[in-house]
C-alpha cells in the first residue's frame, strides 16, 4: 500500500512539472491602440515570455457578454445585481453602519438600491454616481464589499460598491476596446513576483520598478500616443496577480476551454473537482490551504503554476471549505 501511494505520489510531481505559467495582460481601454499594443507585446517577449494568443474584445462585446463583469465576480455582481436588501452583514458590520449613519440595517432597508436602480433614480452616469458614492463615508460589510450612503433631497440612498459603475463604464462606453495578449513562461526563469513587479510594474505607475511596463508608459505616454499621463486608475494594462486568477481571466477573455486547460488537468488530477474549481473561478471565495484560510485567488497570488497544483494536492482536507466560506449575499 505505502509503496502504491509512493509511486503515485512521484507520478503526480512529475506530471506536475513542467507546468508553465500562464497570465493575461490586456490594454484598458484609455490605452487600447495599436501602437500600446505592439509595445507592451515587444516588452514581454524581451522580458522572455511567449505570446500564445492576442485578439480584441470591443465594447459591444464586454457589454453584452459581461465580460468586464465576470472579470470581477462577486464584486460586479454584488454592485450591480444584488439589491443591498438581499445582503445579510454581519453583526459587527451592521453594528459599523448603524455607528457610521445613526440607522439600523434594518431600518434603512427601504432606502438601499442597486446601481443600476440608483443610477435610473438620480439620472447620472457611472462617473457622477462615483463621485456621489465616494463623497460620504463608506462602510465596509465584507471582504470587496463596501456600502455608502447618497444624499439626496428627500430620502437618501445606500448602494454597494458604488465604484464599479464608473470603472464598467470605461469599458463599455462607444468605441473602447480591450486588447488581450495571452503569455507563457517557465517560473525557473521568471518567478510571477518578478513578472508583477519587474515587468508589468507596481499599480502607481509613478511607482513602478525601473524598466517595467507601466513606469515605461509613463515615461512614453507622449511617444506613444496616450491622450493623458498614466495614473494609478488609469495605469495601462492589467495583469493576472496568480496562476488560478490567470486561468479565470482567460476563459472570461479569450473564451478558454477550462476543462483542457493544462493548469485545470493537473488541479483535477489534484483532487479538485470540476464544480469546486468552477466555484473558485467565479466567486474566488474563502478557502483552507496549506492550514491558511483566504481568498483562493488571494492565497495563490504570485506563486508559480507547479506551487500551485502541489500546495492544493497537500490541502484536499482544507479544500472544501467554499459553501461555508463564501460570501454571504
């Protein structure tokens, strides 16, 4: 028997090896050319990497397919889906927004809409309801899950995440597009801390490392043709912060098949099932590994592919914490 599960076990970090790290970078919108493109696709093949697949994704598209919003999960959803009404906080959190508004949770029940709903109400776009959102003070209910309160003649509004309508907006508004570039490499060469920091560069580009995409778009937003200098909101590119991240943005983005993927066969093979696997991609909800208790996307950011696989196969007894850890919404 121990000599069974030995064998298995070398077959296992065999199979395992050789695994490649896999993210995607796409151009945001207020960068979304062909001149950014053909230089961020220059600086990661110089950085080492391969580039296995590139395309555009336009307005229409990310509209329609949601695709900006599967991109951030329960975030989006719980911004423009799920009426603040139907959200059960938690008795520290209610206790937070009844010191932070003078009012129960309960009480302020009938006064809490979603964006869309506030939106339709005040009759502003995304950018104006940001600024509404941000102008009072925002409470937070759970991890990513923020609400504030808009002042208006009459009685007030509640809305959570009153931020995201304003980033969708950008992506979705006559004209934008997203270009996607799909890169490989071996973490060996390129550990994913590396990638993050030395070649796409810190989310201020003001601060990025030297050499790094973003602090190079700062310093060539002119040559490049950008409309404005980089900011921290307006940085350029966006980059997968981990492998499992990396595989979620990808199926959203350039419709990878999951099931085939090579990182989605050696987690199966790990003992992570299709519908748990499934679970993490879409709401990257808390779970146990490694005897660490997280967000998945969170407890796997930066590390490399293999690390990956391996830590989820020695934590199959943490794993199945995601129905009694998720979100509650």
């Amino acid at each position: 028997m121990a000599s069974a599960l030995l064998l298995s076990l070398v077959l296992f970090v065999s199979t395992v090896h050789g695994l490649k790290n896999s993210a995607l970078v796409f151009i945001k919108p207020h960068a979304s050319t062909e001149v950014v493109s053909a230089f961020v696709k220059e600086h990661l093949t110089a950085a080492g990497m391969s580039i296995v697949d590139t395309g555009v994704k336009t307005a229409a598209e990310i509209d329609s397919q949601k695709l900006i919003d599967q991109h951030y999960g329960s975030l989006a959803r719980l911004a423009m889906e799920v009426k603040p009404s139907e959200f059960t906080p938690t008795p520290a959190a209610q206790d937070a927004f009844a010191s932070a508004y003078g009012t129960t949770w309960s009480d302020a029940l009938g006064s809490m809409m979603t964006n869309p709903e506030a939106l339709a109400s005040l009759g502003v776009d995304g950018l104006a309801l940001e600024s509404m959102w941000r102008g009072g003070q925002d409470v937070k209910l759970a991890p990513g899950t923020y609400i504030a309160r808009l002042e208006r003649e009459g009685d007030p509004i509640y809305t959570i995440n009153g931020f995201y309508p304003a980033m969708r907006q950008a992506f979705v508004e006559p004209g934008a597009t997203v270009r996607y570039l799909v890169c490989e490499w071996e973490e060996e060469a390129l550990p994913w801390e590396s990638f993050r920091r030395d070649v796409i560069g810190a989310t201020n580009p003001s601060a990025a490392t030297a050499g790094s995409c973003r602090a190079l778009l700062l310093s060539k937003w002119q040559e490049l043709g950008l409309p404005a200098e980089p900011s921290m909101a307006k940085n350029g590119v966006h980059a997968s912060a981990g492998p499992l991240e990396g595989l979620k943005e990808r199926a959203v983005w350039c419709d990878a098949n999951v099931a085939s993927d090579p990182l989605a066969v050696q987690l199966a093979s790990a003992g992570i099932d299709a519908a748990t696997l499934g679970g993490w991609l879409a709401d990257n909800p808390a779970v146990t590994l490694g005897g660490v208790t997280d967000k998945v996307f969170d407890l796997t950011e930066e590390m490399g592919a293999e690390a990956v696989v391996e830590l989820v196969a020695g934590s199959m007894g943490g794993i199945y914490a995601y129905e009694a850890t998720q979100a509650i919404y």
